[in-house]
C-alpha cells in the first residue's frame, strides 16, 4: 500500500536539490492568482456558455463568430493580467537549474502564454496560445497580440451580456489570415483535436526521461496530459502535487503541498522573489 503524499518542505528541497531533469507540468490554476478563471467550477462558464463546449471544432463550424468572441474576451483577460509568484518562481529555477548544468522544463496545458511572459524559457504549450492564430484555409500561422484583434470584435465578449442582445458579426468581419484573407482561428488545440505532434513528442520524451515531476494547478482530467503524471510515478520517480485542494490526486504521488501555489511553489523551490 503507498504511504500517503506528505508535505514535507525540507524532504522535497533534498530531493529537488539532487534532481537532474526536472518537469513541471502546469494547468489553469497556476494563473488564477493573475485573475485568469480556471476551467472548473464557475471559471468554467463564459455567459450560458461550457468553455469545453465553445473550444471545439464543431462549435466553431457551427457559430464562428461566437467562438470568436469567447477566444477575444479569453485574449483581453490574458493580455490585461500579469504573472504571479508561482510563474515567476518556475521562471527563476529553470534560471538556477541552467547554471548548475541540469534540466528544467515546463509542460502547460495553459494557452495564456503567462510562463513565457514570466521568463520561463524551456516551455510546451500542449494546447496552443491565445497570442497565435491559423488560417483555415492555406494553414499560415501568425503572431498576434492585436487588441481587438479586428475591429468587429471591439468592446466584444462580454460574460455578462448575453448573445441575443448583440447583433451577430458577418463572416467577412472575423479576423483574416495576412496572407490569404481566409479566415483564421485562434491556434488553440480544441476538444477532440490532435495535439502538435512535436509537442507531444517532445512532452513524452521529458516524462519518460525526468527524475522528478512537479504537478501544479491541475485537476488532471483532460488527456493526454492527465495521463503525464501517473506515468512518472509508475516509473518509481518522485511527483510533487502543488494544488489548492486538500486532498491529493494520486495517492502514487510523494510529495502534495495544499494551498495557493503563489505562495507553495516559491517556499517548496527555495526562491526569493523580492
Ligand atoms: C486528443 C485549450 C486525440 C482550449 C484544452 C482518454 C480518456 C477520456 C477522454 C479522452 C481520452 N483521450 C482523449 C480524450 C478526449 C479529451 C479529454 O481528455 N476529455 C476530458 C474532458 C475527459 N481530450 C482531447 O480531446 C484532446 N485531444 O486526445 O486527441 C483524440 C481525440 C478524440 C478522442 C481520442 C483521442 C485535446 C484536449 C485539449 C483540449 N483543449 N484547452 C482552451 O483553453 O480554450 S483543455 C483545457 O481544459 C485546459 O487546457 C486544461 O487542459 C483543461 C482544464 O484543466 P486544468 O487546467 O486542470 O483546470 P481546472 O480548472 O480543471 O483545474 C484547476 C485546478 O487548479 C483545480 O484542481 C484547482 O483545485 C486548482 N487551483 C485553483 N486555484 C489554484 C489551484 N491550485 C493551486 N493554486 C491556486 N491558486
Ligand atoms: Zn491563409
């Protein structure tokens, strides 16, 4: 029978501090101390809305100017918030861990692009990136931090109005691609997609290969990545849980530090953000 995860900080810096290559992997509860909402829970909804409802390719298809005012309300928070403590702590340790010769990675099921504005360097974005869009006709993919990214958008996606009392946008005013005017889509991974293949690859070559695994604001029930964290485990390598819940996901886990990780993570990886 495991013994049960404890939340021992000076266990987990002697581990950490003998660790070689290191994987956190990331959901939306490491921003939600930025303002950014979760998935779960009221976080979950954007007016009458499910979020894993509004991210699929069906959605899209069917209403593409909905979808488009979801993903510019989701680009507006984004781009106003900042990042907190526990991205800037990551950020710092991957810094540390490259002056000492080891590796540090980010794995993030996160599309808010908050690790890279915090420094963090060696990042996956399993899901996409809300600053990125592709054209749906000839595949181009562009950078754009457009705020609103058309003008058709401008003072758009508000959760608070509801749809009906806004008049739809035409097709031919939704955001184009800059080298075909097709239309384009935000570069996000939608329910029942494919990830990026070298995404994927590369994330398994971390798992299958670190020798610690930290799990960070993540209720792990999307897949793949749900699945990255038990298969560090199964390997007998030690995974730190980092969650505002009590109670640890996995009783295969060593390591589950309870609370907000802005003020867990800092603590547990021994940085000084002043
Ligand atoms: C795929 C982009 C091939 C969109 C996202 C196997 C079994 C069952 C189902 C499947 C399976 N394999 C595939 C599926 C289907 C599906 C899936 O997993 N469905 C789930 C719902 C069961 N997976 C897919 O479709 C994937 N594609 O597998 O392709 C295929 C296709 C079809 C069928 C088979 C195979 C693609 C999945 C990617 C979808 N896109 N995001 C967008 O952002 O708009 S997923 C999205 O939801 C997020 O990126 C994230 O991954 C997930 C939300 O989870 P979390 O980030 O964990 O957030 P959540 O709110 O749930 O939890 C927050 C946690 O933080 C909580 O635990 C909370 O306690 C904690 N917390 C809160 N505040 C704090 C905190 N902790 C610490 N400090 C705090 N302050
Ligand atoms: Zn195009």
């Amino acid at each position: 029978m495991s013994k049960r995860p404890i939340s021992d900080y000076n266990e987990f810096q002697k581990i950490i501090g003998q660790a070689q290559n290191i994987v956190a992997l990331t959901g939306a509860g490491v921003s939600a101390e930025s303002g950014i909402p979760v998935f779960r829970g009221a976080g979950g909804l954007w007016r009458t809305h499910r979020a894993t409802d509004l991210a699929t390719p069906t959605a899209f298809k069917a209403n593409p100017a909905l979808v488009w005012e979801f993903y510019h309300y989701r680009r507006e928070v984004a781009f106003s918030c900042q990042p907190n403590n526990a991205h800037k702590a990551l950020a710092k340790y991957e810094k540390l861990c490259k002056e000492q010769g080891r590796q540090f990675w980010v794995i993030t099921q996160n599309v808010d692009g908050l690790h890279k504005r915090a420094g963090s360097e060696n990042i996956l974005e399993l899901h996409g990136c809300l600053e990125k869009v592709i054209c749906t006709k000839c595949r181009h993919i562009d950078v754009n931090r457009e705020s609103p990214i058309c003008e058709a958008l401008r003072g758009r996606g508000d959760p608070a109005k509801a749809d009906e009392t806004l008049p739809i946008i035409p097709l031919n005013e939704l955001p184009k691609c800059s080298k075909c005017k097709g239309l384009v889509r935000p570069y996000i991974v939608w329910f029942g997609e494919n990830l990026d293949p070298d995404v994927l690859d590369k994330s398994r070559d971390l798992v299958e290969t670190c020798d610690l695994c930290l799990v960070i604001g993540t209720s792990s029930v999307v897949y793949p990545a749900a699945m990255f964290a038990p298969m560090v485990a199964e390997r007998g390598k030690p995974v730190a849980e980092f969650n505002l819940n009590e109670d640890p996901f996995d009783d295969g886990f060593c390591f589950h530090f309870s609370g907000p990780c802005g003020t867990t993570l800092p603590k547990a990886l021994g940085v000084d953000l002043q």
